[in-house]
C-alpha cells in the first residue's frame, strides 16, 4: 500500500446517495474525509480537522461537480513537501469510489 494512500472506513447508500468516509494519511492535517455522491455527482465533501477555512473552502467548491472534474484539479497537489495535501487525499478517496 502506498504510504499517502487514503483508508476506506465505510461505504453505504441511503435514498440513492451514497456515503463513504476514509481515514487520511498521517502527512495531512485532516483525519478523515466524509463524501456523499450522486452517481457520479459530489454532493457533499466533510473534513474532520485540518486547516478549517481551507478544507472548507475545498469542499465547497467541490460541491455539485463530477467526480473525474475534482479529481483532475486536485490529484497531485502537494502541501510543503509532505508529498500530498488534503485536497490530493480528497482526490484518492474518490478515485477509490470509482473503482
């Protein structure tokens, strides 16, 4: 397993939206990050802890965009070297719901 790689905690749907929540990796302010799809359509995106006005920020323009769209802009962007980044740990999270 990569060490930045994001852990799958839980993964379920209610109404037709699917939830999942995913451990972060420890190179990131953030623990965990809590999803809600609509197919293949974000609806919401949650951070627990982190830098609380930046993963706000983060989740609220991801918001109502497509899943491929977010990971494209976000896949990749490092934080200080650390070799990820919260909004890069948001893109593996959804790459893995893809799967």
């Amino acid at each position: 397993m990569d060490m930045y790689e994001v852990i799958l905690l839980r993964d379920h749907t209610e109404s037709g939206i699917r939830k999942a929540s995913f451990q972060t990796c420890d190179m990131v302010c953030s623990s965990q990050i809590d999803i809600e799809l609509e197919g293949d359509l974000i609806r919401r995106v949650q951070y627990i802890d982190g830098c609380h006005g930046n993963t706000q920020g983060v989740a609220a323009l991801c918001a109502g965009r497509r899943i491929d769209e977010v990971i494209g802009r976000l896949e990749g962007i490092d934080c200080r070297g650390r070799g990820t980044s919260c909004p890069d740990q948001l893109a593996r999270a959804l790459k893995q719901l893809k799967r």
